[in-house]
DNA sequence: TAGATTGTTAATCGATTAACAATC
DNA sequence: TAGATTGTTAATCGATTAACAATC
C-alpha cells in the first residue's frame, strides 16, 4: 500500500463504495475486477490499481470479497472523533438533502455514513422549530454558537446564490473543514476549509456539451 | 481552431460560460486570462489554451471581451433544433430542480439556455395536473406518447433509485440523446443515450476523501 | 498441481503548464 | 513604437492500460 491516493482515484473511491454497498445488499459476497469494470464503466486495470493504494484487498484467482473491499472502506473512513455535519438553507434542494442524509438507518461495520448530518438553519421565522426529515431547524442567527459547541466540521450549503459568500464567511474560523456548496456559485474561504462544488444547472449543461461534441465527431 | 475538444476542456467549459455570465451581470466588459484563473482556480495557461479550442477569442495584450466570449458558448450551444427536455419525478429533487430550470428569464444572445425544459412527469395521482414552477405534471403513463409528438431529446431523472432502471428502459429508442442522472444509481441504456450522473451522496462522501488525504499529508 | 485473477511493471496516452514568439 | 497579453510550442507531469509475473 502506497500513501499517496492519486487525485484521479480519490474521484473514484466513492463510486467503489456505492457499487460493493450494492453487490452486498444484493447478497453477492464475491465479485472480480473485469465484473465490477462492466458494472460501472471503469477500466478493469484502473481498478486493480485503485484498490491496491487501499491495501491488498483481493487474491488471485479468485477475485474480491465484497465484505473485505467494504471493511477497508470503512476503515478509511473511520477517523478519531465523529463527523457533524450541519446543513444551511431548507428549500427544496435542502430538504431533498435532508431526506437523504438523516435516515439513520446506517451506521454500522458495513454501511459507516463518513458524515452524520445533526442539524438545518434557515434564516426564514416560519421554518424555525419545525422539524423535517429528522432534524430540527435552527434560525441562522444562532449558526456560530451551534458549530462551536457541536464541533461541526462540515457544512452542506444549499443556499440562493446572493447569500452564498456571505454565509460562507460566517463559517471561517470555527474549524470547519469541508463545504459541500450546493448554491450555484463560487464561494471564497480561508485555504484550509476544502469547498467541494456541485452546479445541477451546471450538469446538465456539461452533459450537453458532451453530446454536441459526439454529434459533431459524427460529421 | 482545432475540431475535437478535449474531454478535461469540456468539463470545464459550463464553468467558463457561468464565470462571464456573472461578469456580464456586474458589467465587467473585458478580463485577462490572469484574473479569470485567481476566480476560477484554473491555471491562465490551461484557459488560455481551452479558450482557443474556441476561436481565436481574445486580442494579444488587451485580454477578452467578456460579450465576445460569451457570445461564443452561445455559437457553440446553437442547434439546429431546440432542444427540449423533460424532468421525471418530482420529490424534493425533481421540485429543485424544476425551479432551477422552468425560469424562461433568458433565451436571448447572451444567456441562451441550452436546453428548454418543457414538461414534469411523476407516477403520483395527486401530483398530476399540478402546476409546479411554471411546468405542468403529467402521469408517467403519458411519457412515451409526449417524448415523441414533442421530439424530446433530453431526460433529468430524478425518481428514487428503485424505479431509476425501468424509467431508463422505457426511454430507448424515442431519440433521447441525454440523461442527467440523479436517481443514485447506475442505470443501463443503449450506447447512443449518454448518461451523466450526479449522486449527492457520493459528492458528500467525495468531500470526505479528499479532506481526509489532505489531513493525512501532513503528518 | 492447473487455472485463474490479482497486483505491478512498463509503455502509452492525455492534460497541464512554463516559456516565449506573435501581435494587438 | 513600447508595453502587455494572447495563442502556441515544447517540456513536464499525471493517469490509463496492456501485459505479465506473482500467487492464491
């Protein structure tokens, strides 16, 4: 096992999981490189590289034990304290967010959440106290002292975009690590809080730049 | 300019365009490769490189004239016909989304969108004949009969995973070009059908991986 | 052992970027 | 013209993958 995961294999990691968490709800307990290369569109080399910077996970001649793959996932994922997440901006993408990370149903050997979403804040009063998917919402003026006292370290930011820049500045200097930064535009933080950026308008447009690109290939 | 785009530019075009729409919007009229890089976080080189895949879109000494360019993205998103698409389940995502898209602000010269969602499907009885955005909802039952009189060519999926696979089947064949995926799960359809997926939850776990790498490298 | 697939080597391919000639 | 920044060349870097030795 190398130290250094490649940034192209950090990419990956998390379709890995997502696959063998399949295999493993569907009660396949074994499952070798060229399968796993046809089920999700990755070179069967590329895997086999990927998987030996986490550890020797397979045997030859025999291929991958799903449990084993998914053991060392989690061991990746285990770290010192538990992580805390909050989320910031309940509209409708925030509460599809909601839905999504507070069904606690995982938690376990197998299905370790990486993250656990504690809280939402909103800056509307009729949102305030309600509770949705499983969590209640806070209002935003109490945002700081929450992550203070909670020791949240990542932010799930689904806010409209006028707001975006200066919720984020908000959250420089409390120890927050990573933004997820749903909100539609580029936000500037300190160096040392990692902003990961998904734009749904954004994808959709890079998946029709794809397909002209095919089209024109054609002619 | 050359004829094939490459893959790593093309992914990155959708951030070029949304970039000089915000500059447009604050009425900046021109922009250096330099300043573009410090607010994009792309090497000056690798713009300048992309933006010639273009056309010859810049002037030596002066930088670019942020009409030109996006007039430009505007030449490249040009089709001979409209591109229409329809979104499929309408949860929380589905509603995100339909928000996002069923906007009709802008089709002029500079914010031609590149795709007009035009419709909203879901299997919910109670949801049908709804009037959600500005879009209406139909039953899934209707969908094949509504892709074909209305030459659809873009799908946005958005049903929960279960029901991802069969909503997928049932799209062949009708001259869809494109799926934004955003059920969280594989789905498996024709070659001629590209499939661009965004999984939240993976981007969440994403995040993670990287903040953990980073971490690591410092001790 | 024989058969098969991993893990890894080495070659290939594509992307990035420093450096600078071209040119506005 | 002088100054500046583009567009492009060429070098570097990183990622992919064919091929196979290692080994279960």
């Amino acid at each position: 096992m190398l130290h250094t995961i490649p940034n192209a294999t950090i990419k990956r990691l998390a379709l890995y999981r997502r696959c063998f968490i399949e295999l493993y709800d569907k009660g396949i307990k074994r499952v070798q490189s060229g399968e796993l290369s046809q089920r999700i569109g990755v070179d069967s080399a590329t895997i086999r590289r990927d998987f030996s910077y986490l550890g020797e996970l397979g045997r030859q001649g025999y291929g991958y034990e799903v449990r084993t793959v998914l053991e060392a996932f989690n061991n990746l994922l285990k770290t010192e304290e538990t992580q805390h997440a909050v989320i910031i901006g309940i509209g409708n993408l925030g509460r599809a967010l909601l839905n999504y990370f507070s069904s606690d149903k995982f938690n376990d050997l197998i299905f370790k959440t990486p993250v656990d979403l504690i809280a939402a804040f909103d800056i509307k009063e009729s949102l305030v106290g309600q509770q949705i998917g499983n969590l209640e919402v806070h209002h935003l003026s109490g945002l700081k002292a929450y992550i203070e006292k909670h020791q949240i370290t990542y932010v799930i930011l689904t806010v409209p975009p006028a707001a975006a820049q200066k919720v984020a500045n908000s959250l420089e200097g409390l120890g927050i690590k990573g933004i997820l930064n749903l909100s539609s535009t580029v936000i500037n933080v300190a160096e040392d809080i990692r902003v990961h950026e998904v734009d749904l308008n954004m994808e959709l447009e890079t998946l029709f730049f794809y397909v002209l690109q095919k089209e024109q290939g054609k002619k």
